[in-house]
C-alpha cells in the first residue's frame, strides 16, 4: 500500500468514526428513519449526476437495477438506520466498535454462502473477535431500557455488511464502483422514503443538526465511498478493509471530544479483543469479497 493509498485509509476511518458522532448528534431531533432517510437521499443524489453523465454506467444501471435494490436495503437503509437506532442508548464510541465486527460477519458469511473454508487461524480469530461482543456486551448501559436490544440490532446492521459485501462479489462484481455505491443509496432513500415521512419530526430540527446531516451524508457516506471502492481496485480489498481496524479509534476520538463521552474499561478492552480477532481472520488468507479470488498477505 502506497503513502497515499495509507492516507486514504486513515482519512476514511476518520470519516466513517465521524459518522457515529453526527449519529448521536442528530438522531433525537430526527428520529432514526427520518435521519437515515435524508442521509441516503442527500447522498445518493451526490453521485448520480455522475451515472447520469456516464453511459456506461447508466447500462449498468439499468441491467442491475434490481440488485442494486437489494443492496440498497441490506447494505444501506437497514444498517444505516439499525446504526442511528442504537446511537440513542449508547455512546458514538460504543457504536462504532460494534461496527468493527463488519469483517469477521463477512468472512462468517463467505464461509457459509460462498463455502471459502477458513483456515485454523481464521477460526480461532472468529472465536476470538464474537468473544470480544461477548465483553462488549457486557459494558451495555442496563439503566436505559431498550438498549440491548437496540444493540442487539446493530450487531444484526454489521452481520447485513457482511452479506452485502458477498452480495458484491457474487452479484454485482462487474459493475463500477460509483454506479453500486450511487445506485444502492438512492434504491435505499425510496425504501425509506414512506417510513420518513411517517416519522417526520413535529418540531424543526435545529440548524446545527441539519449542518451535521448534511455532512455525515457527504463527507461520511458519498465521498468516502468513492475513495473506498478506489481503494479496492489499486490496492485489494483486503488492504483496503483495513480501514475498519481503525474506525472505533476515531469513534472513541471524536465522541470524547466533541461530545464529552467516556471511554470505559469494558469498551477497550471489547475492542481490543474484536480488533484481535478479526486481525487473525485476516493475517492468513481472506476471502477478496469483490473479486472472487484470494489474495495472501
């Protein structure tokens, strides 16, 4: 990997860790579908000048429209809004070391759909890292009532990423990463859409929050993206999921900061354990979820 390809990577952990904090900023004033739903819609529209323009990507568009909607549920609007959900009980940090479980879901997955056998090492790291959820769990605010099971249903967001990124290799590996990525958000903005207009907030939002939807739509989803499938095509997807070793630092970051949260014992030590973990899936041989191959460190 490349200095700037290394770059990329710290910038879009930083962008994504970032993320979680727009979370808990704005999520009590828009409710979590609502929120997901400008999120998806703001940023999908962002890239779709882009297909437009391109007449490759729009036939691309066209012939894959219905995977694309598939991926926009289960890569997009589902985990998106399971995410915001949780973000109401625990801290950004918190969320973001749940999202880190991403790469050992995926590699679970690829064992079970894609029947790519795991060596004895990526074993034990699968052990290792759902025995970090384990202690991670542990550290769940009992006081709020909801939070397990909103907890619960973000560790069901990152298994649904592990699905999608098979889902990509299997079924969408030939198209271009800018019409999977505006494609499926603007599929998940019109799952959405019905929902968040249910749940539209009775009183306006303040204009600090629509400043910070504004930017977890384009500097923590649209762009990020981009640089992301880039990424995948110069350096391998398995270099370029690094990124999520790093996105619980910049969650835990960004949340004490800004937001004053408190890193605990149970949270450090959860991460530490899943970030073990899914480094030993990943230090012998890792299933390349977009390309069909194998690639060996």
């Amino acid at each position: 990997m490349s200095p700037t390809e290394f770059l990329q990577v710290i910038l879009m952990a930083a962008a994504w860790g970032g993320s979680f904090l727009f979370l808990r900023m704005t999520v009590g004033e828009f409710g979590a579908i609502s929120l997901i739903g400008l999120r998806v819609t703001i940023a999908g529209l962002v890239l779709l000048p882009g297909i437009l323009r391109n007449p490759e990507w729009r036939e691309q568009f066209r012939q894959n429209w219905l995977r694309l909607m598939v991926l926009g549920a289960i890569n997009a609007a589902l985990p998106f809004t399971l995410f915001a959900w949780v973000t109401l009980f625990v801290t950004a940090g918190f969320a973001s070391i749940i999202n880190a479980t991403a790469p050992l879901f995926a590699a679970f997955v690829a064992w079970l759909w894609m029947k790519e056998r795991p060596g004895w090492l990526a074993v034990i790291g699968l052990v290792t890292g759902f025995a970090g959820v384990v202690l991670l769990v542990g550290g769940v605010p009992a006081t709020q009532s909801g939070a397990v099971l909103a907890t619960a249903g973000a560790f069901l967001a990152s298994f649904l990423y592990g699905v999608s990124a098979n889902f990509v290799k299997t079924r969408l590996a030939g198209v271009h990463a800018w019409v999977t990525t505006g494609g499926s958000l603007i599929f998940a903005a019109l799952w959405l859409l019905p929902l968040a207009i249910w749940q539209i907030p009775d009183r306006m939002p303040s204009m600090q929050s629509w400043a910070a939807v504004v930017m977890l739509a384009i500097f923590c989803t649209s762009i990020p993206n981009i640089y992301y499938f880039r990424l995948v095509v110069r350096a391998g997807p398995t270099r370029a999921m690094a990124v999520a070793f790093l996105i619980p630092v910049f969650g835990m970051l960004w949340g004490a900061l800004i937001l004053g949260e408190v890193v605990t014992l149970s949270m450090l030590a959860g991460c530490s354990v899943i970030l073990l973990g899914t480094a030993l899936v990943s230090a012998k041989k890792v299933p390349d979820l977009f390309s069909g191959r194998k690639r060996r460190l």
